[in-house]
C-alpha cells in the first residue's frame, strides 16, 4: 500500500451532513437545536426529581436517572457536530475528535440497551412478584446492576474503537454523514474489514440480540401475570406500572433495527435516496429518542408528575 494515498491522522475527515440538500439544512437546524435543549431541559428536571424526591428513591427511578445521565452524554457528544455541520459546508473534524465522539456512541449505545434490559428485569420482579420485589431488588443489587451496565457498554465501545482507530485510511476522507458513524467510517479504509465487522456483529448479538429476547421474555410473563388479575382496574394499575419502558424500549430497538436491518439499494439513485433516509434515520435515534423518551416517561408517570408539581409549588412558594 502506497502511504501517500494515506489520509494522516492530522487531518481529519469531512463531515457531507446535508450539503447535498442545502435548503433543509436551515430548516433541521432550527428543528434539532429546539429537539436537542427539550432533551436536556427534560432530563435535567428528570434526573433533579428523582434525586431530590425520596418517594422516587426506587429502582426503576435509579435506572431511570441513569438513562437521564446516559441520553444527556450522547446528546452532547453528537448534537452539538450536527449543528455544526448544518452552519458549516463540509465540517472538518480532528482525527481525535472525530473517534472520541465514535467511542461517547458506541458507550452510550450498548450501555442504553443494557439498561432497558435491567428495567425490564426490574418490572418483572415488580408485577410478577411483588412481595419478593424489596428483597430482589434492594440497593445492594440494583447499584450493581447499573454499574454492570455501564462497564458493558464501555468495554465494548474501547474494543469497537480502538479497533477502527488502527484502520488505515486512503484518498477521500469525506464522511457521507452527520456524525462519526462507524460504518460510513469504515467505507473509507484500504484495509480488511472482516475483524471489525465480526467484532460488531458479537457485540449486536451481546448488547442487542440478548437484550431484546431478556425484554420479550420478561414481558411475556409480565402480561401473562397481569392477565391473570381479577379486575379490571388492577389489570390497568399494573400495566401502567411498564407501559413507559415497553413505548421506550419499542422507540429504541425499533429505530436500530430500521437503521440497520432494512435491504440496501443497488441502483444509484436508490442509493442517495437511501442515504438520505439513513441519514434522516440516524437523526430520529440520536435526537428525536432522547426527546421522546422522557417526555413519555414524565406523561405516563403519576409519581414524576406530581414530583415536578411539587419542585414547582415549593420554587413559586420561595419566590
């Protein structure tokens, strides 16, 4: 291999974003930016509520606040790049940069479906067990539990990266994307793939595929068990108790499987069409998700509700 086709590291790589379709470009900044401070007002009241109402001092607010502190760290470790790209025709990233934002991703990713996993394992235990929930769940395994979580997802996001940061990456460094997106990286090396491709696929199969069939099973109990209530108002009690994880987890694992599941175009036109769709898809799970999952949650959510009722009444009654 010819070194001076070689891309150095010191020059980083260009982000395309939307510079195929310049007039969207104003419209998705305004949109994003408006997305991108909901998401960090929600889960700032989210995480606050939670912290300083001891009735949310339970394990599902613990996962929750976690999921807070996770949404607001991938938030900000891409957002503010999409935006940025949106004012600035071909955005350079650093070499650095453009990894460190690639390692937030992956640790977020993996670390988010973990976690769903856990709060699925948590409403299990809840419904289908309520008189052994406090000892199940008490603080010595729920802490541990999110810990675990967090460590998964950042074991797997130093394999992922370290192992695409030794690529070796020849003529165009053009990313056609928002962000430093594995797989629109890995379009650019002149080097073999397979490793990092069989890598990613384990890591899919750990933090995705066993994940999703733990929440499945977990709800297949679930329904069963809450089906088995005599009332009709115990049914709805019970069921309200997991509807915000189930429309959290259908929001999350829906948007992944849609990125990545769908058959690709052969055809030229097809393709930038898809480009675009990936694109636009990509932007719905870094941004939109974030947005939507804790507005479900503070929607769905008695407790929180009355807890941010509460933090209001006390600051309008300081005032």
């Amino acid at each position: 291999m010819d070194r001076s086709n070689q891309t150095s590291p010191l020059v980083g790589f260009v982000l395309q974003g939307l510079s195929a379709h310049p007039r969207l470009e104003k419209t998705f900044f305004v949109l994003i930016l408006s997305m991108y401070l909901v998401t960090l007002l929600g889960n700032g009241v989210l995480i606050l509520v939670t912290t300083l109402d001891s009735r949310l001092h339970k394990p599902m607010y613990f996962f929750l606040r976690n999921l807070s502190f996770l949404d607001i760290c991938y938030t900000a470790s891409s957002v503010p790049l999409i935006l940025d790209s949106f004012l600035t025709p071909r955005k350079t990233v650093s070499y650095s940069a453009c990894f460190g934002q690639m390692f937030l991703s992956f640790a977020m990713g993996a670390t988010e479906c973990v976690l769903l996993g856990m709060m699925a394992f948590d409403r299990h235990v809840a419904i289908c067990n309520p008189l052994r929930y406090p000892m199940v769940m008490s603080k010595a395994a729920y802490v541990p539990m999110a810990a675990g979580s967090w460590a998964a997802g950042i074991t797997n996001s130093v394999v992922q990266t370290s192992q695409a940061v030794r690529l070796p990456f020849c003529g165009d460094n053009v990313i056609n994307h928002f962000t430093c997106e594995i797989l629109a990286i890995l379009k650019l090396t002149c080097a073999d793939i397979s490793i990092n491709i069989i890598s990613m696929v384990v890591a899919n199969v750990i933090f995705l595929g066993i994940p999703v069939l733990f929440i499945f099973f977990s709800y297949v109990f679930i329904i069963a068990t809450i089906l088995r209530i005599p009332s009709a108002e115990g049914r709805k009690k019970a069921f309200s108790t997991c509807s915000a994880h189930l429309t959290v987890v259908l929001f999350s694992y829906g948007t992944i499987l849609f990125m990545y599941g769908k058959p690709k175009s052969k055809d030229s036109l097809g393709a930038d069409k898809q480009d675009l769709a990936d694109k636009l898809t990509s932007l719905f799970y870094g941004v939109v998700t974030p947005m939507l999952n804790r507005i479900i949650y503070s929607l769905r959510n008695k407790d929180v509700k009355a807890a941010v009722r509460d933090l209001l009444h006390e600051k309008h009654l300081t005032e």
